[in-house]
C-alpha cells in the first residue's frame, strides 16, 4: 500500500464544469471526464513551472454529457481510485494497472505525468 494515503487527492471535475482548480498544495492523481480539461490542467502546470518536482498523474477518462455515462464514469473513477490506492509503489506500478482498467473496461484513458 501507499505510505502516506492521506497524500493521495482525486480531483474529478464534472462533465460540464469547465473550472480549473487552483493551486492545490499536493496532488498525486488527478481525474478528469473532458479531455479539454485535462488538456488544460496539462498546460496549467507547465506554465506555473514545476516547484518541488513532485509528480503528478493526470488521468482522463472520456464520459459524454448525458446522466447514464456521468454515472458510469463516476463508478469507474471510483474503481480506478481504488486499483491505484492499492498499489504497492505508484510510479514504477500505474504504467500496468491502466492498460489492465482500459482493457477491462474497454475504454480508453489517457495517462500523463506533469509535476509540480
């Protein structure tokens, strides 16, 4: 299991808030259903500069606009959370549990490391 748990923050932004989080003082996994929004996070911490080097997973799971795929995607963020909360050493170990939810799931999630 991960040391310190009380590190890990998810933060799901809904499918049709377009709002970027400010400046969070510790992130290890983020999640998003809108690819602009991933996008834009991306780009937010690129241009803040990276400040302690800490890594950053952001993690997009595409969800349309409708109640049955946003409570779909809810569950499967839920499930991905867990997967990743029980890994033994995040970093050399998320590269294999992705591909283990996309096949899974048969949805495709779109994995980057930024940091911070």
């Amino acid at each position: 299991m991960l040391e310190s748990k009380e590190k890990i923050v998810n933060i799901t932004v809904g499918v049709t808030n377009d709002n970027l989080c400010n400046s969070p003082s510790v992130w290890l996994i983020c999640t998003f259903f809108k690819l602009k929004i991933k996008d834009q996070v991306i780009e937010y911490l690129e241009s803040r500069g990276a400040q302690s080097y800490s890594p950053v997973h952001v993690i997009n799971l595409d969800i349309q606009d409708n109640h049955e795929e946003a409570t779909l995607g809810a569950f499967l963020i839920c499930e991905m959370c867990q997967a990743i909360e029980g890994l033994d050493d995040l970093e050399n170990e998320i590269d294999e549990a992705i591909p283990k939810l996309e096949k899974k799931w048969k949805r495709t999630l779109l994995h980057t490391v930024a940091f911070y």
